[in-house]
C-alpha cells in the first residue's frame, strides 16, 4: 500500500492503526466535560485527562452541518470545497436549492482518495442529506441510518445493515439516529475493520437539551461506551464537531428571532431584497430554520452600505460584512454567498419573514447555531500527540491530519 496520500495540497501518512474520525453535530467541550463530571463518560474522562490529546478547535463558518462535514472529510475551508451552506441560492440557474448534490463539491475528499489507493473506508452517517456529499467518488460503504432499511450493494457497498446493527430504523427526531451510527460502527469494525471510517450524528439532543442535563449527558454516555468498544478493538479515534450549541431565547423562553426579510420589505418596499438562511434542511422541526448566519441579496441600485449600516442597527447583530469581507474573513466562496453576510449574537437568531417560520414543533426553549459563537469545539484523540506549536490554530478539519500524521506510531 502506499505511504502517503496527498490530498488539496495536504499530504497524509497511511493508517498505522484503522482510523476513526468522528463528527459529534451539535457538540462543545461542555457536553462531555458535563458528562465526564456526573461520571457518565468514563472513556471520555481517560481521554482528557491524560490518556490521549485534547485541543480545542474552530469549526468553519457559517457553523452549520454541511460546511463543516465536507471541510472535515476535504480537509479544507468552504473557500476551497464550494459548500458554503445546507442551502444556498444558486445564482447560475436563478433558484434557491440544498447542497446536498455532489455538483456543487469543487474537491475531491480524502474518503475518495485513500479509497481509491486500496484502503477499506467506510462512512456511516445519520441523516441522509450528508451521505452523497460524503460518499462523491468513493469506493467503499456509505450509507445513512436515516434510510437503512433502504440500501443494497450496488449503492451504498453494503446491505441488510438492520440484521448488522440488530435496531430499526430510528425516527429521524430522536437520539436513536445517532445511536444506530455508533453501533454499525463499532459492528463493522468488528466485522470488516475498514482501515478509515468516518461517522457523523445529528445535533437532535443537543437543540433539546443543554450540557449537563439528563437527556444530554444520556447521549454522551451512549457516545462514550461506544467509542470505548472502537478504542479496545485497536482504533485510533479523532472525535471532534461541526458546531457548538447555544440557547437563543429570552429569559421567558421565547426565542429571540430578527426576522430580516421583514425588516427590508419595509425598508426597501418594492426593491425586493432576499434573504436566504444556510441553515435551512429538510429536518426544521428542532430549529424552525432559525440560525445565526444569513446571506443577503441586494437589487440594484440599492446602496450595500447604507442597508449593512441599518441591518448593523438592529438589536441582536453581531456583524455585518461585505461579500469581499465575508469571503476574506470566513473563507468562503465569494460566488456562493450574498452582497451581504450577517451574523447574529449569541442568543439570538435570523429569519426571514415571520409567516415563514414554523415554530410549533418546538416544544423546548430554542438553542442552535450558525454563528461565531458556536465555533469553538473539542479536538480529541486517543493516542498522544508530540509538542504542537502555542501558536497554532486548530480546525476541526485538522482532524485527518492529527489522526494520521501527528498522532504517536508504535514501534
């Protein structure tokens, strides 16, 4: 096999050990240090407490879950992969549309490439919108537990995962989704030992439910003994998230909403500016399609400056930024976003207009994502790591890099 893999200008050392890397959506150091502290992560409690290497990481903007996925599996930024968004307005063809379509990678993935050098790889995902965007040009399993009573050989490389996994097909609201994740992980690895697999959850709990609460430290004691299994069975694990978590709602628990589009009808009147929030999937019970991030589309000859200025203004915003400036500072596609990039506080969110939004599906307090308030997340791995410098930036899509070149070999 070879020895090295050279991926968007990073090169990569062939696994030693088979290498897991896990996306835990929705997840920040206070979920598992919470969950370490009621001693409901025994695993996770050895790992940070010496018996790996724990750093703390930016996810990319915006912080939402298809971004992030595809810079940890490419390597690289949204400036470089193209996916900028869970949705995005796709200015050649005039439509609001998902990303969810291999079309818009502009990479290829190092899934793809180590695939096709010969590695056993495999990518088990929760919901299926990921699985295309993950699975583009490789070889190997790749299947979602959203439909895995649905998967067949030619497809996904792999069938009859419910007699694998011995669970049914979980509701796409519910912990179970990422469970079943967990457990066809830890079966195939039993059964196939892939030499890469990459696994990634939904954020369900953590929309429900904050760091330390019952329900959460429920789903990270489930994490952890599963994670144990992967460990004992010879793995090298990189754990790390797509986004952190925070509650956007008043002290009434009311959620604490700018509806944008609202704000520049009435500014604008029949100069009809758009509005499109990144956020946006088909799974919008737990967040109402309400994030921290959206893009603005001006008409001509609207002055940006002078709507950043006023958009500036309202309570609850962070920052208002330029295309140029958004591309720049967050490193994105300046073909892909708005003429303007805004971004909310921690405890607010942006919508667009208000009859828009459905928020009868949340029957707790609102908490989600999408802004820089939710970039920092945990970086952990269970082998240790040789001195890094003070000054370096971690990014969650170092995770491929600390898993397979800077992680301790054997002798």
């Amino acid at each position: 096999m070879p020895t090295d893999i050279t991926v968007n200008g990073r090169t990569y050392h062939w696994m030693e050990h088979p290498l897991v890397v896990v996306c835990v959506d929705g997840c920040q150091y206070e979920y598992i240090t919470d969950a370490v502290a009621a001693g409901a992560a025994p695993f996770l409690g050895r790992l940070i407490a010496g018996g790996g290497s724990r750093f703390t990481a930016d996810c990319v903007m915006p912080s939402f879950t298809n971004p992030n996925n595809l810079s940890i599996v490419t390597g690289v930024p949204p400036s470089v992969h193209g996916i900028c968004g869970n949705y995005f307005f796709d200015a050649e063809r005039g439509e609001e549309v998902m990303m969810n379509d291999p079309r818009h990678l502009r990479v290829g993935t190092i899934l793809a490439a180590f695939s096709a050098a010969g590695a056993k790889v495999a990518v088990i995902t929760a919901k299926d919108k990921l699985r295309k965007l993950l699975g583009h040009q490789m070889k190997g399993i790749c299947f979602s537990s959203e439909k895995a009573d649905q998967v067949t050989l030619v497809e996904n490389g792999i069938e009859n995962v419910l007699e694998l996994v011995g669970m049914p097909v979980p509701s796409v609201y519910s912990a179970e989704l990422s469970e079943f994740v967990f457990v066809a992980g830890v079966k195939l690895m039993r059964r196939l030992r892939p030499d890469l697999m990459y696994l990634s959850t939904t954020d369900y709990i953590q929309h429900k439910a904050a760091p330390g609460t019952p329900l959460a430290n429920d789903f990270y004691a489930m994490i952890d003994r599963n994670l144990a299994q992967l460990d004992e069975l010879g793995a090298t694990i990189v754990l790390t998230a797509d986004h952190g978590m925070n509650a956007k709602h008043g002290v009434d628990g009311q959620p604490k909403v700018i509806y944008l589009q609202d704000s520049l009808d009435t500014w604008l009147g029949t100069a009809k500016a758009r509005v499109i929030l990144p956020i946006t999937d088909p799974y919008v019970v737990h967040h109402g399609a309400l994030g921290s991030f959206a893009l603005v589309y001006l008409p001509e000859p609207v002055p940006h400056q002078a709507v950043a200025q006023r958009i500036s203004a309202l309570p609850g915003i962070e920052t208002v930024l330029t295309r140029a400036e958004a591309a720049a500072r967050f490193e994105l596609p300046a073909d892909r976003i708005g003429d303007l990039v805004v971004v909310s506080r921690i405890d607010t969110v942006i919508g667009t207009s208000r009859d828009r939004h459905d928020l009868s599906g949340l029957d707790v307090p609102l908490r989600s994502h999408g802004g820089s308030s939710e970039q920092k997340v945990p970086l952990l791995i269970n082998r240790l790591v040789g001195k890094q410098p003070e000054t370096r930036r971690w990014r969650n899509f170092d995770a491929f890099d600390l898993g397979l070149n800077l992680a301790e070999r054997t002798a």
